[in-house]
C-alpha cells in the first residue's frame, strides 16, 4: 500500500470541504470503494464541525487539516481554535460516549430517535456518531490552549486494504 501523507492550513469556508475531498480523491484511491466514501464523509464531517464551531479571538482562524494513509492505518487529523463553552461541552460529552459505547450504530439509533421526538428543538449533531457507526474512525481529541485538535483514525482490514 502506498504511504500518503499532506497537511494543509485551510481557511474556515465551505468551499474548503470539496477542495480537500478532491485532493484526497486524487492521491487515495482504494481497492474497496465503500473506504473511500467512508473517509470523504469522515473528512467533511471534521471539516465542516470546524468551520461551524471553531473561533477564537487569540488565534489566527485557520483549520491545520492533516491526512495520512501509512500502513493498514488511515488517519485524519484536524486542529481549530475553539472557545470553551457550550459547543466544546456538548463536543466532549458525544466523544465520552462513543468511547464507553460497544455498539457505535446504538448511539447513531438513539440519536436519530431523540431527533424525530424533538424535531425542532435541537440541533441535529450527528457527524461524531456518523464517523464512528458510518466510517468506522476511532475519535480522540485534545484541547489545549483554545486550540482542539481531533484525530480520526481507521485501521484498514484486509478486505478494505487499499
């Protein structure tokens, strides 16, 4: 398998999203295509949870996005400034869950439901379940100094071997 490995420092717009999707998509191209689509939608995920989310008055606002595909492992890792409050609050309770949840498609479940109960009255905030169930990314994060820095990582099995 070839070893991929870029690193950019985007700006935190929409447009972002496709211009590393198509980047990826001319340097990663697997065998089985469901890892391709599940790593797309994983980066647009991250992405675009950095662009809603990310601010901060002490930093420059910038996305470091950083992509590697070395081994079996894929890993995407992206870093934003982010004030602490609310949206890092709710952002930490979801990755406590995936990480003390056996069944990553139970939380996905669960979340939907509690979405068609209060239509309405939440936001839907379903990327992190998503990359878990859907992509199957292990999450990590770290937060230091305004600055959160995500990592997605999947360990390719033999059938999705790139």
């Amino acid at each position: 398998m070839e070893e991929i490995n870029f690193h950019y420092s985007i700006e935190p717009a929409w447009k972002t999203i496709m211009q590393i999707e198509k980047e990826i998509k001319s340097r990663f191209k697997p065998e089985n295509a469901s890892v391709f689509e599940a790593t797309a939608m994983v980066v647009s995920e991250l992405i675009e949870n950095a662009i809603k989310y990310g601010k901060s008055q002490d930093f420059t606002e910038s996305i470091d996005f950083t992509f590697s595909v070395k081994e079996k492992v894929i890993t995407i890792t992206i870093s934003n400034p982010v004030e602490d409050g609310k949206h890092l609050s709710e952002f930490r309770e979801h990755i406590q869950q995936i990480k003390n949840c056996d069944d990553p498609a139970r939380l996905y479940t669960e979340r939907l439901r509690e979405l068609l109960e209060r239509k309405h009255e939440t936001k839907a905030q379903l990327g992190l379940y998503r990359i878990a169930y859907e992509g199957k990314f292990t999450l990590s994060y770290q937060y230091d100094n305004k600055l959160l820095t995500v990592n997605a990582v999947r360990y390719l099995e033999k059938r999705d071997r790139a």
